[in-house]
C-alpha cells in the first residue's frame, strides 16, 4: 500500500532525510520512531504529498505520489503534526468541510461525520468553534478529519500527542483495530505505544533508517534480553556477585539491596541466550529467592543505544 524509495529531503545543506526505503502492506501498523528532528515529520510530509521529495520516490496503492497525485491522496488520510484546523469553524463545521473536499455529499456526507464524531468522541463539542477547543479535544479533531473518508492509508503524526492517558488508550485501541484493515504509519515519541498499537517499528536517526522490525525483534537487541533478576533473601551482595559472574554466559551482575531483599541482576554474553536462566537456576540452588524472572528486552534501551542526541538545530 506504501512504498518508498530511497526517499531523501535536503533543506539548504541540511539532509533531513536521508535515502529512507521501506514498505508497509494492509494489515500493518508500523511505528515511526526517532529523536526530535530525525526527519519523522518530514518523511511524512512527503509520504502524503504534502512536500516534495528532493530525490527518490513514494507510491501509494500502485500510484506515484508526484505522477499521480490526486488518486495517491484520495487513498491517504493525514493527521498532520500540532493538529492544524481551521479555528473560525465550529467541530461540525470543520468536519462537514473536510468532508466535502473528499468529495462527500448529501446522506454519505452526513453518515461520514457522524461516523468521525463517534470514533473519536467529539459529540460534547460539536457546535463549539475550534479556536476555544482544549488541546486535546483539538487533536481529536483534526484525527476525525483524517479518518472521515474511510481511507485505506492512514499518515498519523503523533496522534497520542496532548490526549489524556483514557484517550491516549482509547486512540491506540482505535489505531490497532484500523489497522487490521488498512495501512498506518504512526509517529510517536511514547515507546509503550510500540507494543500496544504496531505490528512493526522502524527507528530513524539523523534521516536513516537505524533499526527496522517487530517490538519483540526490536527489544531483543537491547542488553536486557534474556537478563535475570533474581530478589533474594539472606546472600550477601559480594557471594552473589562473586557466584553469578563464573558463569559460563554471564556478561556483568548488578546488585542492589532493597529492604531486607537483594535485586540482583545478571546480564547475558549475547542478548537474549535462554542458556543464562538455566545456568542461574542451578548456581543459585540453596539460597532462598523470592522471585526470579527473565527479561524480555527494554524498548528505551535499544532507543538510547542506537540513537543519538540531536545537535543540528
Ligand atoms: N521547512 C523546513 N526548513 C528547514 N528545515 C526544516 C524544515 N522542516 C524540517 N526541517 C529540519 O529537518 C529536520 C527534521 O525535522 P522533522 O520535523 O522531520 O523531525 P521529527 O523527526 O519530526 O522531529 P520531532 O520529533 O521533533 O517532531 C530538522 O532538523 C528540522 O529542523
Ligand atoms: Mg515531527
């Protein structure tokens, strides 16, 4: 539904993205990821016709976004960044609009509204105008105006952004349920929203693509896949420290005390080897553990290790 191709946006000498490729099909939900100023909007702006590209090339649904604009769009419904609306318009108003310039009319028109306002619960501000709207009752609006022509593409930039944490949960639901049927891409600053909404995520840094794959794939690459961290009662933070580092995969052991308890944990020679549980299972024979539990990976961990600060602006 979404190609693209070695898509590259260069501002003056600024490269804000930078041979970006990637595709994403009907069913896919794909997580845009990144550091303040990666080129996050950027590339979605191009995705969406918005801006063009200085090199490189978007297809949407078989047409090229620059060649054959007005099919590519009728296919895509964008949620812009800061949720730009038309402020002098009341909610209905706006929706009633951008209604007609998807070409709506008549009964199609009104079932669209009514369908836009449900979904993102907009019926307490109808008739308010959007200039004396909240922030996060704004963004639901311009997210109504997105999804009012039922498009089989959605372009969301940072949809969570400014929603309390019920809306914020009520989004991603709604997100993860269109998914199923069409082709989203989503930017977001909030890495739970990786798990509970994609199905993929891509990290960019600095225009490029740095890691591209599933939540599980990506969390796996973390040095915490595959950690163990053990609560125990009674051993000593030198016996610990001093057993678990002899073993064959153990990489480094952290210890902390908390209370009457000690958290340790022991990192893997390679992240996520399921050999480590095993080897600490049987060191550890004798000691009274409280919990032990296997680390799956931390999504901010890989985030922090594979990008970097921005410095450019
Ligand atoms: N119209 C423009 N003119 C000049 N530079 C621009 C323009 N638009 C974006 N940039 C620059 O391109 C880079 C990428 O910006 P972009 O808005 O795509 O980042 P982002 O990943 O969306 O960041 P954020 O997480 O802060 O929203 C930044 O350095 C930004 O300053
Ligand atoms: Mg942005």
């Amino acid at each position: 539904m979404i190609k693209v191709h070695d898509l590259t946006k260069h501002f003056g000498a600024k490269r804000a993205v930078d041979g970006i490729s990637f595709a994403v099909e009907r069913g896919e939900v794909l997580g845009f990821l990144g550091p303040n100023g990666a080129g996050k909007s950027t590339t979605m702006r191009m995705i969406t016709g918005f801006i063009a590209p200085t090199s490189g090339s978007v297809t949407i649904g078989g047409f090229d976004m620059l060649e054959n604009p007005i099919p590519a769009k009728k296919l895509v419904g964008y949620l812009p960044e800061n949720a730009p609306a038309y402020t002098d318009m009341t909610v209905h108003g706006f929706l009633n609009f951008a209604a007609e310039i998807r070409g709506l009319r008549g009964d199609a028109k009104a079932r669209a509204v009514h369908r836009a306002v449900e979904m993102c619960f907009l019926d307490s501000v109808l008739h308010q105008s959007v200039d004396t709207l909240s922030k996060g009752y704004r963004h639901r609006t311009c997210f109504a105006q997105s999804i009012i022509h039922d498009p089989d593409i959605l372009v969301l930039d940072e949809p969570t952004d400014g929603l309390d944490p019920n809306q914020k949960h009520e989004v991603r639901q709604l997100i993860r349920k269109m998914g199923e049927k069409k082709a989203i891409i989503f930017s977001t600053h909030i890495l739970e929203e990786v798990d509970a909404a994609c199905s993929r995520a891509i990290i960019i840094d600095r225009g490029k693509i740095v890691a591209n794959g599933t939540p599980s794939e990506l969390r796996r690459k973390s040095e915490w896949a595959g950690a163990v961290t053990l609560r125990l009662n009674g051993v000593a933070p030198d016996t610990a420290r001093e057993k678990l580092n002899r073993l064959r995969s153990t990489k480094k052991v952290t210890t902390e005390s908390n209370g009457a308890h000690l958290i340790v944990t022991v990192f893997p020679r390679t992240a996520g080897d399921g050999d480590l549980t095993r080897e600490v299972i049987a060191a550890t024979n004798g000691w009274q553990i409280e919990e032990l539990r296997t680390e799956d990976g931390r999504l901010d961990d890989v985030f922090r290790s594979i990008t970097m600060p921005d410095t450019r602006n």
